[in-house]
C-alpha cells in the first residue's frame, strides 16, 4: 500500500535513481519520465543491457555493475520479472524499490521489505513527484 507521506519522504531523500528497464527510445514513457526526474534534480542511472548511453548518462547491463550507491530502484519491466531486479536491489544496498504505474509482484515486494527496503508498487514517479512536491521550473 503506498501512501502519500512515505512517498514524499523518498522522493524527498533521494538522490540516485538506477532505472531498471529505461527505454533509449525518447517516445517511450520511461524516457520521458526520466527525463523529467532529472531536470528535478536527480541522478538517474540507466540500467539496460542494450544501450550505451540514455539521456547523458553511461547505461550500465544490469544492476550489479552499477558503481556506488543508489537510492531508489525504479523498475520499468513486467511484473513477472521483478523478482530478479529485487535480488539485485537488496544486494546493492539499495533502500527503496519503485515498481511504476502497472506494476505489481507482491512476493518481491515483500522480499524487499523482509530485507529492509521500502517499496512503491503501482505508482508513476514523474506523477507523485508533481502531485506531491510539484515540478521546478526548467532553466535553459
């Protein structure tokens, strides 16, 4: 169950976002919603075996080869596969999973939990963050 205050409290204290599943594709959701975390303030790290770079940044095969610490997890894959990238959260020493709009597993989600992370399921990042702290204006 996500509720408003531990969500703004995430988004809050987070720093670093490893995007598990982001798109290189500016017409995919994901693209467009990393981008907007980004011109927030945040440091997003893409996470997709098939890209080099997304957005500016180096993207990076899987989770375990992402160098130093990472916040928040944010999942953009089917839900069916969830439970590796949960495995791989717990051993990065993450503290949050954020399954988006769409996306459920229970049983990761608890697994998470029963190792100390917070999790998020079903819920975009880009639209709590504007329901909940509101978007800074971009500066060109």
């Amino acid at each position: 169950m996500n509720d408003d205050k531990t969500m703004k409290d995430i988004l809050l204290s987070t720093n670093t976002v490893a995007s598990v599943g982001l798109s290189s594709n500016p017409a995919k959701e994901s693209y467009g919603i990393v981008q907007y975390l980004q011109n927030q303030g945040y440091r997003v790290i893409p996470v997709n075996p098939t890209a080099d770079e997304i957005l500016g940044e180096t993207s990076y095969p899987d989770l375990e080869s992402v160098p130093g610490k990472i916040d928040v997890v944010q999942v953009f894959r089917k839900p069916e596969d969830v439970p590796p990238v949960v495995e791989a959260a717990i051993k990065a020493g993450a503290k949050v999973v954020w399954m988006q709009e769409g996306i459920v597993n229970e049983e990761a989600a608890q697994k998470a939990r029963d190792a100390g992370l917070q999790v998020v399921m079903d819920a975009c990042m880009r639209a709590t963050h504007q329901r909940l702290i509101g978007a800074k204006p971009v500066t060109i």
